[in-house]
C-alpha cells in the first residue's frame, strides 16, 4: 500500500465515558509519531467541529498535558450527538466535509464513539469512497453500554462497571448498618442493552450486591416483581433491586413512564413516587410493604468517575486509538478497531477490524442464556465474561487530595 | 490513677462513613492490647446490642479482618437510632444497661457516634457516676456532617470531603461536552450544618466546581437562586449548583417541601419536579430558563465511598479510637477525644479531650464569615481549613477489580 501524506482528524462523539480521553491519547500520541501524517488535528464538538472548520492543532499541546488524558474523564474536545442526513437524500454535509478535507489534506478522519457514531464515521467513509477522494477512515469504539456489534466489549464498560460493582458492595454495606431494614432501588444507565445494570451482578458475586436484577432485555413484569421483592423483604429485612433505566413492560412501555402516569390518575400511590424510575419502584415498595425505602441513580457519576477506572478499560483505550491509526497508516481504511477475545484460562484480548457497515448502528444486547430464567439476575456466564473487563486500578495523579485532569490549550487550527 | 481491670464494650451510633470502622479498628486492636482490659466486646447495633446483651467477643475475630475494617465502609457491628430519656424520667434502661454491665464486670465504655450518639455517651456516663458504678466512659467522634462541637473536625468528614470534592470535579467535566450547555443541581447530605456542601467549594477552588453553592446556614431565597442561576445559564451556557439537603427560606420551611406543594397545587409547574430537592430546583430552573437540566443527588454513596477515602481522616478516625482506650485505661472518663489543629503552616492535629456534657447535643455549624455575602460559595478560609482534611489516598484491598471488604465472625459472647 502506498503511503498516503497528509493531515489526520480526530473527534469524539455520544456520550462522554472516563475512557474516551484514553482513546484520543492513543490516537494523538501515535499520530503525532508517524511521518506521514503532517498535521494532526482534534475536532471541537466531534462531526460539527469539522462542518464548522472548528478544530485544534494537537501538536501545540504539553506532552505531559496529552498523557494525563488517559485518566481524565469526559470528552476533552467536546462530544456531540448529530446524525448526518443519507448522503442520497441530502448532500449538503457531506460537500462541506469534504471541501474541509480538501482545504486541511485531510487524509485520515478516526471516529470515537458508540452506535451512532460509527453510523456517522460508515457515512463519512463511503461518501469519500463514491467521490473518489483517498482519506482512511476508522472507527474507535466507546460506550459505557458495551452494546457495539462485532467486539467482544467495548472500551469504557469496564470501568463504568468497575464503578458500577464497586458502589454497590458499598452501598450493599451501609444499607444494613440498623437493626430495622431497608429496600434500595438502584437505577443504572442503559437504555436497550443491560450491559452496564448487569455488571451489578458482580456484587451480588461477591456477596454483597443486589438481590434483585432486571434489564431491558427482559420485559419487566410490575406485580411479579412486587412480589419477588416483598417476599424477600418479608424473609431478609432488606432488599436491593438494580434496574436499568430502559426496562419495558411485555407491551415495550417504559416503566420510567409509569411514575407520571400514576400521578394523573392520582391512585392510592398518591404523587410521592415521581421523580426518576428507581424512586417510582421504590416508592410502589413503600406503598406495599411498609419498608423504609430509598432510590439512588448513579446518574452521570457511572460514567466519569475516573478515579475509579479499570487499567485493563484504560490501557484497552488506549490500544484502540494507538492501532486505529497504526492500521490506517498501513493502508487500512473503512474498519472500526474492535476486541476479540482470546481462547484459554488467562484473559487476552487481540485488536481486529470490523467492518464499519456491519458495526454501524447495530445492537449487541445482553444473551438471553445469560440472564436467569426467571429474569432477576445474571448466570456464572456473565461474570466469566464481565471479571476480566474490572481488573486493575487506574486513577490520575491526585493533587491537593483531588484529581489533576488534563488541561489542554485548544489551540485553533489554522489554514 | 489506680488501675481498673474489666471488660470494655464498644458500641457504633448513627449514621454510618466510610471510616467509622477505622475507628472501631483504633478501638479493638488497642483494647485487645491492654493487660487491664479483660474481654472486648463489640455491641451489635449500639447501645441495642447492650441493652439486649448482643454483642460479640471481639478476640474471636482474625486480626487480618480487623486490619481491614481500617479501609471497611458502613457499620461492621450496625448501627443504632436509639434515644435514651433522661434517667431522672425513667431509669429503666439504665438499670438494665447497669445490670448487663455488672453481668459482665464491663468497665470500660467507648461509643462512637455524632451528636445524639455523645447524648448517649454523656446520660450512661453520668447515670454509672451517680450509682457510683466505676466504669471509664468515652465518646469517639464520627460524622460526615462535620458538626460536632469542640473539636476542630470530626472523622468521617474528610473522605465525605474527599468523595463530594472528586465526584463534582468529573461531573463538571462530563456535564460540558456538548456544544449545548445544561444546568446540573447536586444535592449533597447536611440537614442543619453545610460543611458537607461546602466541600464542593474546593472543587470550584481548582476550577471545576459549582457556581452556586447553598448552604442551611443561610436562608434560601428562591426567587434570587432563579435571578442568579438564570443570569449564569444565559452567560456561560453551563451551570452547576450544589445545595444542602437541608436549606430553608427565611420562614424556615425546608425548600425540599417546595416540591410537594407545587404538586398538591397543580401549578404552572406541573408535576415534573417532583422527587427530591435537587429534581424539584432542576425543574424549577427548567421551566424558567428552557435549559436542559439534571439532578443528581450523591445519596449513600457520599458516605460509604471507601474506594476513595482520605488517608489523613483514615488515620485521624483509627487514632481517635486508639487514644479513647489509652486515655481510658490511664484514669480519664467522662469525655470526648477532640482534633485540636496546631498552629504553623504545616497541618497537624493534636489530640485533646473535651467534656461529655459540652459536646452532647451541641451543634457546630458553618461560621458565617466563611459563606460568601451573597451566600452563594466559600471563602479561601474555608478552603484553607478544609484542604489538609482530604489529603492522602486510602481504598481498600482489591481482589477481582472490586474491594475486599472485613468479614467478622461475630462471635456472641457469652457468660
């Protein structure tokens, strides 16, 4: 393959992870090595940055600044959630992306991001391709909700679910401190796929974790789960249920929906359930069993909290953006880098490449033989797969008792 | 003093940290040193455990386990909300704790707990000194609220310091990654006193912080929070708030009622801003501004994050045990071991002690001089006491990716 020369773009996308930096580290620190990349440029707000010629010239960034991304949380050049048209119905962004390209030689574009994100990195990549303008294109993969298609997980769930296990032991021990019990409902992010919900199995692994599990794979059935709860309340004195926000009755109806409709009616429930879903479910317990209740979303705390981070999700990250651009200097181009995991007793994950039509906007939801048959939790399969992903402890330098995140000087790229 | 030979009883009270264990650990490991001391009991569930002669032979415990209740969240023997009535009202529980006290020639007394529990701590201090039972009585403080009077901190207040700190850092991180801005309201625990929301002052203090911050010092004004939260949203596009659970107005009704009277009148507001404080100031500011809005309330977790405790508190909460056993064995009683912070510009903290009648049901707050005029932040005095009170890193063991916690045996003792 012949080499290409010319100018490289990065961008993030979807929601932010305590990874994603650890990506973009991986990609700017590898780019800024290779020859024939002569610029190395990072898009402010993802896809938008480059529509709106709104991008920083990484080379102008502190060494030391680009290395403490690997354990700085959230997007540091601004994420964006932005869907391009069909090429073949609306033309428009795509001829301003490319006069873009044009204008900077961009020859290589890396997309950071989870389903959408690789939908719009597949767009980008098949329209230069139709019109003939030689760019290499490669997906990133990153999510908290591990649902991407075609790798065995995707970086960012495994600290979410490091954080995720790791509070739930917590809270499991300061829920049970007084002689009279308590149930907690815990709310955990993940709209379709229970990935991230199901990570709180490892707590019940460890003994010290929810008694109650439901994901959205798995149609949530309100009066069996009052009952398995209130059984359980009635024999142990405290309860934990974790449910992830996306469960749906057997008619696909949000159960988070369920809260508003309760107080129009103003039934026996009263107004007091409202708010979030885990205080809906805790406040139907209330009502049922009598129990002290209490509702805990981890909110966007699952997702930032980097100085809880898995070395293992960091240093995988990592690899992804550092082989992203490995592979497209070598020629390759249309993938998205994704995981497989290796055969045998020790965890070891390769890097292949997928390809981007396949990966783009395809679920990968939690097996149903994952899930035990009456639907409250998950099987020994599960956290098999989940443990490797936990491992090893990743925080940033701390100073003053608090983190020291990466400050970077966004330098505008010029023409 | 002459020397008192007996058994010692210790007891846990209130709601739990993330180090009240540490200073159990000060407690058993110096009383399991001493010759004068005979048994170490722990009390199951505070002065319940004592009154219902439930409580566990504390030499039975490997001492592995009781090393690891150092970096051990919650309460390992539970907790107690147990008020005690006054003696000269009724005697009944303090013939019974008396008689138990005989039963086992208990004397030695160490309670651990905030401010109701040295209520505890004083009224069996003094009712054993009426009866002219010799028994050696001493308070270990312990809240995350911070508001213990006559010492200059309480364990347990660094690491909710610590964990309050961090976690608004990576939430002000991840709530700015899209080009469209939001409003974030954190609730933090702190029903009279703010020290606790105030420890989000030092996330601000390193740039990454809230704009607002109220505390239940301060009477709240609603219409101002709108006034000033709205000129912010329209200035900069993002803005955080960090509020007390137990700020008032001036009439001092808890503005966390707010959210149910709205919803009881069917306002302009609607339902939506139903659930806790911070949903209901969200929503509020939603309406009035269109941004969009999250609320995150950090619940249990601010209080049993041991994954990110502060050495220093660490330290401070198993000295604070240690040095009750010491000073009870050496002849004092009836007190409290109290922080004194010693002068210089280094931070160091002596221990002293100060009398149980003082500290019983005394509130310290925060010193209004330390709230910004308009009372919305904290001034560099309050950063300067609070900043040496969450240094170092304590987190417990790890195994599987997620912490070990102690398992006790809890053996019951037995006569």
């Amino acid at each position: 393959m012949a080499e290409l020369k010319g100018a490289c773009i990065f961008g993030q996308s979807g929601g932010p992870t305590s990874v994603i930096n650890a990506s973009a580290a991986g990609v700017i620190q590898e780019a800024l090595k290779q020859d024939c990349i002569t610029h190395v440029y990072g898009a402010a707000h993802g896809i938008r940055g480059i529509l709106e010629e709104n991008f920083y010239d990484m080379s102008k960034e502190d060494p030391y600044e680009l290395d403490l991304l690997k354990t700085t949380p959230s997007s540091a050049l601004g994420s964006v959630r932005y869907k391009l048209k069909n090429a073949d119905e609306d033309e428009t962004d795509y001829k301003r992306l490319l006069e873009v390209f044009k204008k900077y030689n961009i020859r290589y574009f890396f997309y950071n991001g989870g389903n959408d994100s690789m939908d719009t990195c597949n767009k980008v990549s098949k329209y230069m391709q139709k019109v003939g303008y030689e760019c290499r294109v490669m997906g990133v993969p990153k999510t908290i909700d591990n649902d991407l298609w075609g790798t065995d997980h995707c970086p960012g769930y495994g600290s979410a679910a490091k954080y995720v296990a790791t509070s739930t032991m917590e809270v499991y021990h300061d829920a049970r401190v007084y002689d009279k019990g308590m149930i907690i409902v815990l709310e955990i992010m993940g709209r379709n796929a229970g990935w991230l919900t199901a990570a709180s199995a490892i707590a019940a692994y460890k003994g010290a974790g929810p008694d109650l599990i439901y994901l959205p794979e798995v149609p949530f059935d309100m009066d069996k789960f009052i009952e398995d709860a209130s059984a359980l309340y009635k024999k142990n004195g405290n309860v934990i249920v974790a449910v992830s926000e996306g469960i749906k009755d057997k008619n696909g109806k949000y159960i988070s929906e369920y809260g508003s409709d309760l107080a129009k009616t103003k039934d026996a429930f009263g107004h007091a359930q409202l708010g979030g879903l885990a205080s809906t479910l805790a406040n139907i317990l209330k009502e049922k069993t009598g129990a002290k209740v209490r509702a805990i979303e981890f909110s966007l705390l699952q997702r930032c909290a980097a100085h809880l981070g898995s070395l293992t999700d960091v240093n995988e990250a990592y690899l992804a953006g550092q082989m992203a651009v490995r592979y497209a200097v070598e020629g390759k181009t249309d993938y998205m880098v994704a995981f497989e995991r290796a055969e045998g007793p020790e965890y070891k994950c390769n890097i292949k490449l997928v390809n981007l039509t396949d990966v783009a906007n395809t679920e990968k939801k939690v097996p149903l033989e994952w899930i035990k048959k009456d639907g409250t939790g998950l099987t020994e399969d599960f956290i098999k797969y989940a443990l490797p992903l936990i491992q090893g402890e990743s925080r940033p330098p701390m100073e003053d008792g608090v983190p020291r995140f990466a400050k970077l000087k966004k330098v505008l790229a010029t023409k």
